[in-house]
C-alpha cells in the first residue's frame, strides 16, 4: 500500500509534465498490478471528472469502471474464443492510437 501511494503521488505531480511513465521492479506480483491498475485508472477518470462539469465521485467511478468490466468481459472472451478480437493499447495521442488502430485492422484483413 505504501509503494502504490509513492508511486501514485509522485506520478499525480508530473501528469502535465511527462508523456508517460517508466516504473522499473513494481509490481512484482498479480494482486499488486491489479490494484496498481485500479488505483491509477480511478484516479484519472476523477481527475478528468473535475475539470469537467460531471461531479462524480469516487464510489461513483469504482462503480462505473465495475459495470465496465462485468459488461465487456463475456464480448472479450467470446471474440477472443473466436480469434475476432484485436486489442490496441489507446494510451498514447489520437494520431497514435488512429494508426495503430488501422495498423491492426490492415492485418487482420491480409
């Protein structure tokens, strides 16, 4: 709990600043990634929350990102079952994500 709360400090303090970040032996196991990834993905979908006009809180944005999941997961598996489903990481710029998008669609059509 302790490194997660370093890390989430010290990356809250640069988000304007950096494109991304590089965490060199965290984590180090499943559970510790999977909170690690909980923690952060809240925490933006608040932060991007308040520099909007949408007022929602945290138990609001855990529920949501919840819903998500329970939501998506049987598509991933059946597509994923059918070798149908690509995955694109949209983590960087548009224009990244729109090449890599059609990237991944020219191959999947050859």
């Amino acid at each position: 709990g302790i490194v997660l709360e370093l890390l989430k400090e010290a990356m809250v303090s640069k988000l304007g600043d950096t494109k991304g970040f590089l965490i060199d032996g965290y984590p180090q196991e499943l559970k510790d990634a999977e909170e690690f990834e909980s923690k952060v993905t809240i925490h933006r979908l608040l932060m991007r929350s308040q520099s909007s006009q949408n007022s929602e809180n945290s138990e609001a944005t855990e529920e949501r990102i919840e819903n998500y999941y329970q939501a998506s997961n049987p598509l991933i598996a059946y597509y994923e079952s059918k070798t149908q489903l690509c995955k694109v990481d949209a983590e960087g710029t548009q224009e990244d994500v729109f090449l890599e998008i059609c990237k991944t669609i020219d191959s999947f059509l050859k």
